[in-house]
C-alpha cells in the first residue's frame, strides 16, 4: 500500500495506516533503534520447588508478582522517560507458569506432576500483560513479550532443551502461544513476539549445549539439545501464525540455545549455538529475527573487553545473521553488579562501543535492567544518566537524541515538516513531526 500524506489526517488515522502496513523483520529491528528490558517485574517467580514463597506468602494477585523482585507497580510513565531519551523498544519478559492452572495450595513445596501448571493461563495475568504492552505501544514504541523464565536454570523451569523434553511438553508450549496470540491478534506490527528466554539442557549447561556435563561436551546430549531448540521455535512460528489476523505477518523472534552468542575463545564449541541454529520455515518471508544474549567482563580492562566484543559481533555476523534473518540482543551489559560503583567510567566507554558496533553490523539492542531500577521507575528518573547518555550517544552520536540525525541529511531543507493535526511546518516542532522525505517516503521524529 503507498503511503499517502493528507494534510488533515489525524494521529489516529496516521497510526491506523501504519498498523496495516508490517514492515519486515530488517525494517523493525532499524526502527527500534535503541532497546530496554523492563526486567524483574513480569518474570518474577518463586523460581525453587523447595521454597515457593511467592505462592505460600501473598494472595497470589498479578500486583504480588509484578513487586516481588523489588520493582514497583509499572506504570506509563515510565516508558515516556525511555522514550524522551532517544529508546524506542522495551522487551517484556514475562513468567506464565505461576498463572496456569496448578494450585499450589498452601505448601513451600511444588510437585509439579501432582499438581501441573496445565495449558489455561489466568485471565486476570493475561489483562495485566496486556495493559504493560499498552503503556508501551500508546509512547508509539516497539515492545517485546516472550516466555521468561520458564526457561533457564530454576528448578521450577518446564522448558528444557532436549528431544525427550520437547516431546512432552511442545503441545503445552503451543497452547500458551496461542493464547498470547489470540489476545494480540488486532495488535499493529509495533508489538513482536519471543518464543522463549534462555531454554537449557538438562544438565543446565550455559554457553553451549552440555557444558556441564561430566566430560565438559556430550555431542548426544548436545544434539538433542539444538535440536529441540530448532523444534520449539518451529512450534511457535506454526502456533502464532495459525491463529491468523496480524499474526500472519507478525515479526517472530527466536533465541539459540540459551541465547547464547558465541562470545570467548575459550572453548572450541562456543560457536555451536550459532551454528546450530535453524531458520524456521515460514510462509511469511521475512518476518524472523534471531536474538542472543551477551554480558561482558569488564575486569580484564576497556581494551580487552572491546576486542572481545568486535569479535563476537563479527562471529554472529558469519555463523547467525547469514542464515537469512536480521539479530538482535535481547539482553546485554556487563557481567559484574558492581561495574557502575567501581568502574564507571569504563563501564560508560564499553556501553557506547556496544552500541556503535551493534549499530555498524545492523544488530538491535536491548540493555538488561539498570538504567532506571526500583523506587526509581516511580518518579520515574534514570539513576544511571551516564550509562543512558553513553548508548544514546553510542547510536545517534555525540549530538545525542536530539539531533534527529536519522532525518536530517542532503534532503533536509526540502523534507516536509507536518504536526499531528496535519499542519504543513517549515521546520521540526515539538513533540511529534510527520515527515515526507524527498524520495515520497515517510519517517515520523519526535524534537525535544
């Protein structure tokens, strides 16, 4: 559909039009320009079937999850402060096992085969959900919800990657998906699904498959592993695009086996996650992005942690992003809490550097917690502004967020400039510009 711009259309027209038109996977993750995780909020759980706490100690309400881990109640906002500073996505990672259908009584202890999570999730988790994607979608955002942690280490994890596993639980995994889609379907292509977090083996193994067994590598074990991975993100492509509407074209996210992303020499099978990793068959073309997780140390200094990175992006670049469908980092940052208090300064460096190499090689980004945490998100305020100010400036220069630097160029003085209510602009106001290029094309900016 060619977009036409009337001088009289509303914003809500503009969006409407927009919606019908999904761009493409390449184009979303360019368009999402710079990510944040609203972490710790969504995902939270007991996460130890010895010591449900959560379950045993609250009413169990969506609000009793949301704070558990030490966040406050989400509110909107919150995603206008991102906004306003140069961020254009949010990935909400969300826990679903605690609002199935298990009961979980009054005990410290689960027995998930006595008492099973089932396939329904809870209506009134799925309503919370969905006014958090709201808050995100109306600051005209990217957002991202995925399955979170019931994936990865915890003993409360039903998500294992491995053949024996799959077979027993895939059925459950395209329920829940089919839900969350259903529930969706009307949404516009501004909202993205995740598959899943980081899925494991059963052995637990980080960064590649069977790397805590006994013998450091297991290729059955190993094999098993990606190929079950391979196997669940095929399930969720099939689940989400069966349930139709704007899910048929919806852009689709899937991780490698525990998002891994290669990064370190240490090990000749570091790079199996990569390559491992299958492309799902998809009748959309296009639609599928593939996400990794990385955390660099920083306590080996800036250089070292730099060179580690330009090589890991160069790696992803050859044994991932070649296969077909555009990368992003679904969590990233360093590897050590204490980086902000002791080495602030490097932390800051690395941070911008991430950033621009990200950028330079075509990746998203989306940085993990930090940056605006706890009591902090009610005001809300960033408690780490330098860290801010160090990936705003990383992606749009050191002019930062305010420059507007992915409109202004040879064309800029011939661009044509219109508010919200349709009215023609010699330059930028504030707030929101709709923007007609000299090539017919359409941007929409926002000036400080």
């Amino acid at each position: 559909m060619k977009k036409i711009l009337c001088v009289g259309l509303s914003l809500l027209a503009w969006a409407w039009i927009s919606a019908q038109e999904f761009e493409s996977a390449a184009e979303a993750v360019a368009n999402m320009k710079l990510g944040w995780n609203l972490g710790n909020t969504l995902d939270s759980n007991s996460g130890d079937l010895e010591n449900m706490w959560i379950e045993m100690w609250t009413d169990r309400r969506p609000v009793d999850y949301e704070t558990a881990w030490g966040q406050p109640v989400t509110r909107p906002e919150l995603f206008k402060l991102f906004k306003d500073a140069g961020f254009n996505a949010v990935r909400v990672p969300v826990t679903w096992y605690p609002h199935m259908e298990a009961k979980f009584d009054t005990e410290l202890k689960w027995n998930p085969d006595a008492d099973p999570i089932g396939t329904q999730i809870q209506s009134d988790w799925m309503k919370r959900v969905r006014e958090v994607v709201d808050y995100v979608i109306a600051q005209d955002m990217y957002c991202i919800i995925n399955i979170h942690h019931d994936t990865g280490a915890a003993t409360t994890h039903w998500l294992v990657a491995g053949e024996d596993e799959y077979a027993a639980q895939h059925e459950r995994f395209e329920a829940v998906w089919t839900q969350i889609a259903e529930e969706f379907k009307d949404y516009g292509e501004h909202l993205l699904f995740e598959g899943y977090n980081e899925m494991l083996d059963p052995y637990d193994s980080w960064c590649f498959a069977s790397f805590a067994t006994q013998s450091k590598y297991n290729s059955t074990v190993a094999t098993s592993a990606y190929n079950a991975i391979n196997s669940y993100a095929q399930s969720f492509v099939d689940a989400v695009r069966a349930t139709g509407g704007n899910n048929a074209t919806r852009n689709l996210i899937v991780s490698t086996y525990g998002a891994c992303s290669g990064e370190g020499t240490w090990n000749s099978h570091l790079q199996d996650p990569l390559k491992q990793m299958k492309l799902p068959a998809d009748d959309k073309e296009g639609h599928i992005i593939f996400e990794i997780h990385s955390y660099t140390g920083l306590s080996s200094g800036l250089s070292s942690a730099k060179s580690s990175v330009n090589k890991m992006m160069t790696a992803v670049k050859t044994n991932l992003a070649s296969k077909g469908a555009p990368v992003i980092f679904g969590e990233w940052g360093t590897d050590n809490g204490e980086d902000y208090d002791n080495r602030r300064d490097n932390m800051a460096a690395f941070l911008r550097h991430f950033v621009e190499q990200a950028k330079a090689n075509d990746f998203g980004t989306f940085y993990w917690m930090g940056l605006s945490d706890g009591a902090h998100r009610s005001v809300p305020e960033f408690n780490q502004p330098e860290l801010v100010e160090a990936i705003v400036k990383g992606y749009y220069g050191d002019a930062g967020y305010g420059a507007i630097t992915d409109v202004y160029g040879e064309d800029a003085e011939e661009a044509e400039y219109y508010d919200v209510l349709g009215r023609r602009h010699a330059t930028p106001v504030s707030g929101l510009n709709i923007v007609r290029m000299t090539d017919g094309s359409i941007r929409k900016i926002v000036k400080p």
